[in-house]
C-alpha cells in the first residue's frame, strides 16, 4: 500500500512551482488541492468580487487568507451590500489590500466596507467617480474618526483619475490615512495656478471645486518624514512645480514617476537630482522636454538609481547615456525609441561598469544598437532576465548567437522586427557562413557559402538550399542553439521574416515558455506541430498573419496546449470553422480569441462559440469578410 506524503510536505514543494504550475498540480486530487490552498502560498491571490454574482463562497475562501480583494460592476442593492460586507469581515484578518478601481459604490457603503477592514496596507480608488460626486463624503466627524483608527496601517493610496478631487475631498482622504508612504495621482485634474481660485486679500483655503498643486504641496510637508514614493503622471506639472517640491525639508523620496509630464524639461530635472538623492526608481518616459543636461544631472547625482525609465525621451543622445557607468546600483534600464543613442554609447554606459547588477534592459527601436553592443552586453551582464530588443534592425544572427551562448537566466527575450536574423542564428551558428573562412571546427568545411547563402533566385536553387541546411543540421553540433536558452518564458520573434520551419522546429523547445509570439512569420504546420509537442507550459500563442497554417495545425494546438488561454489567429486565411469547432470542444481554459481577418471562418461558428464556451473576449472583425 503506497504511503500517502503528508500534506505539509505537498505544501512545501508547491513553493517552488510557478502560479501555472501550481494550479495544474492543484488538480491532481483533493490531498493536494488543499495543500495549494494554505495560507503560505496564497500571498498574491485577487479576489474580483462581480456584484453580478449571486453567490459568494465564503467557507471556501475563508482557508487561504486572501490578501488582496479587487470589486467591479457592483448593483448597490442590499443582497450585494451584505455579500460584501460578510466578506470583508470574513476576510480582515488577512486582507492587506483592497481596490475600488472605476467602482459605481455610495458613500455610506464605502464608509461600512472599511471600517472592517482593519489591517488594510494599500487602497485602490482610481477611477472611483461616484464616491466623490457630491463632495460629502466622509464631511461627518464621527466617520472621519472611525476610519482614521481603521486605516492606520495603509502605506500605499491610490486616488488616480478622479475628476470631482477637491482640496477638501483629498484633505479627507489623506486624513484617515495618516501613515500614508505612497501616493498615487496618475491624471488627476491638478490646477498649478491656483492664485487664480483665491480671492484677493484673502488667504489660501482648501477649494471645494479644484484640487490644487499648492494643497498637495502642504501635504507633502505634514508628511515629509514618511514620504517614499509620489507618482504625478499624466499631469501639466512643470519645472518650477517639481522643483518646489523636491526642496521640501525632511522629504527623502525613493521612487517617484512622471511619465508623459511634457511640462518638465532640465531645470526641474536637475533640481530633482541635487536635492532627492536617495532615489531608487524614477520613471520619466515620454517626458520629451527632457535633454542630455537633465539626464547627465541625474547620472551623476542620483547615484542609488536601481530603475530609471527613459523610453521616448527622443532628445537624449549617448552624451548622457555614457555617463550611466556611474550607476553602480542599476537593476533596471528603459529607454526605448532613442533613436540617437548610439551602439558603442550604449556599450560605454552599461558595460563600462561590470558591477552594475543589471538585470532588465529595454532597447526596443532603438535602432543604432549593433551586435558589437549585445556581445559585451550578454559577456559583462551574464545574469540578465529581461532583454528586449525589438526593432533594432541591425542586428544579425552574431547577437543571437551571443544571447544563447551567456544569457542562460534569460525569462524575456524579444526580437521583434529583427528582419536580418535567420535560422542559422537562431541555430546556433556564430555568424553568416559567407563572413568567415574555413577552419577546422567552422560549419563551412563541406560546402561552399557562395552556394548556401547567396539569394535563391529560382525554385531548384532555394530547394537545394534548404536541403543544405538540413545536412548541416543532421551533421554539425549546433552547441549554442536558441532552445539552451531552458529558463525563457517569453518569446516574440514576430517579423523576423528569416526564419523558416527548418530552423524553427529544432529551437523551440522550453518546458517553461508561457508566451510566444510568431506573428508574419512564414511558417507551415510543421512549426505548429512541433511547437505544440515541446512547449507543453503554453498560456499565449500569436500565429496572426501565418497564412500558410490550417486546421490541423489548430486542432494541435487545442489538443495538446492544456494551459492555453490567449491565441491570436488573425489574417490566417487557410482557416476554417473546423478550427473553431476544435477550439470550443479542447481549449476549456480559453479567455481571449482573435479571429479577425479570417475570411473562410465563418460568423455563425464564432456566435456557437460565444453562445456555449466561457471565452471572455472574441475579435471577429470582417470574418468571413463581414463586420
């Protein structure tokens, strides 16, 4: 009789699975269903609570200790009213955070919700425009009061994208979050004149229409020595706004986020890095007022950077992006669509410091980056796990071949539009054939590169070279293949027009890819056969604008991606309802479709489809050339 492992034991083995992997091993029996449900492992769970629902399972939910709790599409009826609030209760021991995010909730139930909720450490109000369309809530003292007790442990507030903010409104809200360390105001509706709202010969009160930069001003003071991260996106907040409020005594921020603020420019850039030193993270994307002067200043003095974010900061050349060597903390590097940062800038800024404990990087479009950069990149960052390098259309098979040859904790690798990368990249040859002479060990020994790599021009020509290749394939040890690269979990090699099936069918093969991308590639179902048959951990598939795959390819996918949830097969023309007909009967875990453009698959197939699967969204545009 075979001894049963003790649950405890089921328990700790599943801390070393994935999410993915956890939920499959949940379904072997009910012994380990109950062991991926105790508290250990339930640290990241949402809960979205549909008012829609009728029925809320709460001595099922009440064993795994849910920290977070998301409400959507609540009806305000008293039904929904105590399903909710026999939740909170039931969950207030272990709830840390709570989102009301574009939640349509009265005041009084707001109040009663979180009152509840004791031990809350973060809340979510963005979007959250009825609770603050009249301008009363929380006017009373006594709820003020009871709140205030209640809320005293949260540290992060989100009060993004709320048109009726007041100065009066946010006063009340930061008040029953006394301990406030982080703040939230993406898109607010921010006035930085706000001279123009107060009478003459009186002085400054609160507005009760407007929230104004000068109230937030006087927050940030009260709360300076607790301040860490303030987050003013999408606001008109400009140099001489930002430089009032890094010079605020006492305050030392660790994170703080402007993106898309087009008002800052240098001055306000650099009165950030003389004054807010102990900086971690700071995300400027689409600040396009900013230059090298800005980013020099903050390369130099923000010495404790761990994330910058530059991406669209099209005025920063390789003057300031050299000077990133400085930044001995580095972790995480943003700045796609640079379009004059140059290869060996880049090189001198992130490989001229091999301490630099670099972990993810984002050059996508930025398209003067050479291979000579990804081989010093991949050789002074070996432990990289995010590299995307999306359009960067010089780059050949000599980057590929480096990125398998040293990036093996690589999870995220994005190659997009890498129109000059072949099979013999992604195969593992250094570089093109035709670049180098014989040697002993080279893969030229036995054939001519004139012949192999000069362009087909007629049908036998391309037919003999692929059968080239197929002989160098069965006879070469291909030592730095794509598929060595075992931790990769992303994968997009859309219009990476080079790649065929012969070199396809030989490298994707990771036991831990969630997500591949091989949108225009010109594949056939023999790309799909094998995919399907070595990347059993498949959650999202692109094979959009594959026109040569058909339904047998398809029903592969359905039959042996168990975990797939997210399959784009649009402008894939061979199609047919067949495909939908398999889709419905195998892809039970299915959430989002894409079966726009496919002229032969037919509207009636995706109505049966919408009407008996649990699919949640299905792009049908002109299929069967109908809307």
């Amino acid at each position: 009789m075979a001894v049963r492992l003790p649950q405890e034991v089921i328990t700790h083995i599943m801390r070393f699975l994935n999410v993915s992997d956890r939920k499959e091993a949940a379904m072997v029996n009910k012994t380990w269903y109950e062991a991926s449900l105790d508290p250990i492992l339930q640290r990241d769970v949402v809960l979205h609570f549909n008012g829609e629902t009728n029925y809320v399972p709460l001595s099922t939910f009440s064993y795994r200790r849910l920290s977070h709790l998301a409400l959507s599409q609540l009806d305000n009826s008293m039904n929904t009213k105590h399903a909710l609030l026999k939740s909170c209760q039931q969950f207030n021991e272990s709830l840390k955070s709570l989102s009301f995010k574009s939640c349509n909730i009265t005041e009084s139930t707001f109040v009663e919700i979180l009152s509840y909720c004791t031990n809350l450490t973060s809340i979510d109000l963005s979007s959250c425009n009825s609770i603050f369309l009249s301008g009363k809530l929380l006017e009373k003292n006594a709820d003020l009061q009871l709140l205030r007790e209640s809320l005293k442990n949260v540290k992060d507030l989100n009060i993004s994208s709320i048109r009726q903010l007041s100065d009066v409104t946010f006063n009340r809200i930061v008040t029953i979050c006394p301990n406030v360390e982080k703040i939230t105001l993406v898109g607010s509706h921010i006035v930085f004149s706000s001279e123009h709202y107060i009478p003459r010969a009186k002085s400054r009160v609160a507005s009760s229409a407007v929230l104004t930069f000068n109230n937030i001003l006087d927050f940030v003071r009260v709360q300076a020595s607790l301040l860490t991260s303030i987050d003013l996106s999408r606001n008109q907040i400009n140099d001489d706004a930002l430089e009032s409020l890094v010079t605020i005594p006492d305050l030392h921020l660790q994170e703080l986020h402007l993106l898309a603020c087009k008002e800052i420019e240098d001055q306000g850039i650099i009165a950030l890095s003389h004054n807010q030193k102990s900086l971690k993270i700071l995300d400027l994307k689409d600040c396009i007022g900013i230059t090298d002067a800005g980013i020099s200043a903050v390369a130099t003095n923000l010495v404790h950077l761990e994330n910058l974010a530059l991406n669209r900061c099209r005025n920063v050349t390789s003057i300031s992006i050299k000077k990133f060597r400085n930044l001995s903390h580095l972790q995480t590097l943003e700045m796609s669509d640079l379009y004059q940062v140059t290869s060996s800038g880049v090189e001198e800024g992130l490989c001229g410091n091999a301490g630099m404990p670099l972990t993810r990087v984002n050059l996508s479009c930025c398209s003067l980056i050479q291979d000579g950069f990804v081989e010093k990149l991949s050789c002074t960052h070996p432990y990289l796990v995010h590299l995307d390098l999306g359009s960067c259309n010089n780059l050949t098979n000599q980057s590929i071949f480096e990125i398998s040859k040293n990036l093996k904790q690589i999870q995220f690798l994005r190659l997009a539009w890498c129109k000059k990368i072949t099979d013999l990249g992604i195969l593992g040859f250094e570089q093109d054939i035709g670049e180098k002479k014989p040697t002993e060990t080279g893969c030229n020994k036995n054939y001519e590169s004139t012949t192999i790599f000069r362009k087909p021009i007629s049908k036998e020509e391309k037919m003999k070279v692929q059968k080239l290749k197929e002989e160098i394939i069965e006879q070469e040890l291909l030592r730095y293949k794509l598929s060595n690269l075992s931790k990769l979990r992303d994968l997009d090699l859309s219009m990476c027009l080079g790649l065929t099936d012969i070199g396809l069918v030989q490298v994707l093969k990771f036991q831990e890819l969630r997500y591949l991308n091989l949108n225009m590639i010109p594949i056939t179902n023999v790309t799909v056969f094998a995919l399907t048959a070595s990347n059993p951990s498949l959650e999202h598939l692109v094979l959009a604008k594959c026109a040569a795959i058909t339904d047998d390819a398809i029903e592969a996918v359905a039959k042996r991606l168990p975990r797939l949830n997210n399959l784009n097969l649009s402008s894939c023309d061979s199609l047919t309802d067949k495909s939908i007909r398999f889709i419905q009967i195998h892809c039970k875990r299915l959430r989002s479709l894409d079966v726009s453009f496919c002229r032969n698959i037919s509207p009636e197939a995706i109505d049966d489809l919408e009407r008996y699967h649990s699919v949640v969204s299905v792009n049908r545009r002109l299929v069967g050339g109908k809307t």
